[in-house]
C-alpha cells in the first residue's frame, strides 16, 4: 500500500512538472474547458433558477368562473348551489363584481381610471379549487363548468404554468444533449494535448520500456495531466457561472420585484458543484487513457 502511494504521488508531481514546463498551453486548455463546460452549466442553473420561479408565482390550481353581466342574484345563488353540491370540487369563493373592481384598484395601481368610469364592467366570479389537481380532471372540470347556464367564461388559471413546465423539461433535455456533445469534443482535446506530450517524449517512454516499465507505469502521469487539467477546466466553468449569476442577479431582482415577486437566481449548490468539478475531472482522465492507449499501442507495434 506504501509503494502503491509512493507511485502515485510521484506520477502526480511529474504531471504537475509537465505542465509547468509548458504554462500558456495548459492554461489555454484548461480554458477551452471551463468555457466549453460553462455553457451547459450556465444553462442548468438558468432553468432551475426559472423552475423555482415558476414554484413562487404559480399558487395552487385554480378555476375562475365568470358569469354573466346578466346575472340574477338568485341564478348567482343557483350556482352556488351547484358548485356546493359538486363531487370535482374542494371549495369554492365567491367574488361579487364590486369587490372585484375594489381589488383592480388596488393592484393595478390605476386609481384614477377606475373611479372614472361610469359604471362597474366587472362580472361577478368564482375561485374554484378541485379535488383533484392533476391536469386531466382539471381540463375536465372546466369544460363541464364552461356548459353551465350563465357562464360566460371559465378560465383555468394554472395553464400558463403547465405550459412553462414542458418547456422545462424540453430545456433539460436539450441542455443534456449539449453536454453530451461538449464532453465528446473535451474529451477530444484532452486526447489531442496528451498526444503532443507522448509524442515530444516518444524517446523517452522507449527507454523507459527497454529497462522494464510497465504500460500502467508509463500511462500513470498522462493519466494525471488529463485529469488535473480537466479538474482545473471544471473549477473555471464553476468561477464563469458565478461571476454571471452575480452580474445578473441584481437586474433580474429589480425586474421581478415589478411583478410583486422577491425572487434571487441560485448558484449550483454543493452536490451540483462537485458533481461539475468531478466529472470534468473525469473527462480529462477518459481523453488521456484513450490518447495514451492508443499511442502506447503503436510504440509497441514499432
């Protein structure tokens, strides 16, 4: 176990001089990655950050009913009834037309156009809940409603946000697709990299087999340099998305808070970090074990 830590800490200070000895290419690198590997992560955060928007403005499922502007009190009362006696339905609020336009007064914040108008172009409303939430029996319950006498229309209020949700889950998708075609290109130039290093030191790794080192002693320090390089690549793609979400976290705060909600873009928590950080890591050591395997095959040849 000593020798097999003694091995590994001495192929791990070999990488470290390598890539020393050639400083600007390493950090180009290990540029390309962070810059490559920060756009699906921007992404990422971008969505979940949207999704948990979507958790803030969007309250609980809800029904609105309006009736018409012609409506008695006692066919108001009838639907009422109705709605009492109806098994879809959890509760219900009954919003005459008054309070209505009392509340668009003071929401909208247009006072003064309100109280010049000559008479009240509010009908009165119901804010229905269903028993069932699922988009199914809701879709249902509206449209049963929708053929009620004296309904003159009946809105499902959580639709917007059902529609945001497949777009969601259509963004992961794509954002999955991107990074599976951005790891095939890193790995691709990790490959590269480590070929110019086996190459300018192809001498070297003869010697090395003539005296009788061994393939996985040979391939140990390039396995370290693919890896070191992908692991400093993941740090600069985590730096990138944090110094973005703090440039735009203020803006996009201000712009919320117009829309009464108080709402800050998250940063990837610490699972998602090092789950960033360990799989361009990852990467690195895949680029290199294929480059290394490949070229170690063709010495062997000659």
């Amino acid at each position: 176990m000593k020798n097999w830590l003694s091995h590994h800490a001495q192929s791990l200070w070999l990488a470290l001089k390598r890539l020393l000895q050639n400083p600007f290419a390493g950090l180009l690198n290990i540029g390309v990655i962070g810059i490559a590997l920060s756009l699906p992560s921007g992404l990422y955060v971008l969505l979940n950050n949207l999704e948990n928007l979507s958790r803030q403005v969007s309250s609980e499922p809800q029904i609105s009913l309006f009736l018409n502007m012609q409506a008695t009190p006692a066919e108001v009362a009838q639907m009422q009834a109705q709605l009492k006696s109806h098994p879809g339905v959890r509760n219900f609020q009954f919003v005459p037309r008054d309070q209505a336009l009392r509340e668009l007064q003071k929401a909208a914040g247009i006072g003064d156009v309100v109280q010049s108008l000559t008479h009240n172009p509010l009908p009165d409303a119901f804010i229905i809940h269903a028993k069932n939430s699922s988009a199914e029996a809701l879709q249902a319950l509206r449209d049963e409603i929708s053929s009620w006498p004296n309904a003159a229309h009946v809105q499902l209020d959580s639709l917007w946000a059902q529609r945001l949700d497949a777009l969601l889950r259509l963004g992961k998708l794509v954002i999955l697709m991107l990074a599976i075609l951005l790891s095939f290109a890193l790995v691709a130039v990790t490959f590269n990299t480590i070929r110019l290093q086996i190459l300018t030191q192809r001498d070297e790794i003869e010697v090395a087999k003539l005296i009788g080192a061994t393939p996985r002693f040979i391939r140990r320090p390039f396995l370290y340099i693919g890896a070191l390089q992908g692991l400093a690549g993941g740090v600069i793609a985590w730096v990138i998305v944090a110094i973005s979400i703090h440039v735009l976290d203020k803006g996009i705060a201000d712009l919320t808070r117009l829309y009464s909600v108080n709402f800050q873009l998250n940063h990837l928590n610490i699972s998602d970090s090092g789950s960033l950080i360990l799989f361009s890591a990852w990467l690195g050591w895949v680029g290199a074990w294929m480059s290394v395997s490949r070229h170690l095959h063709q010495i062997e040849q000659h």
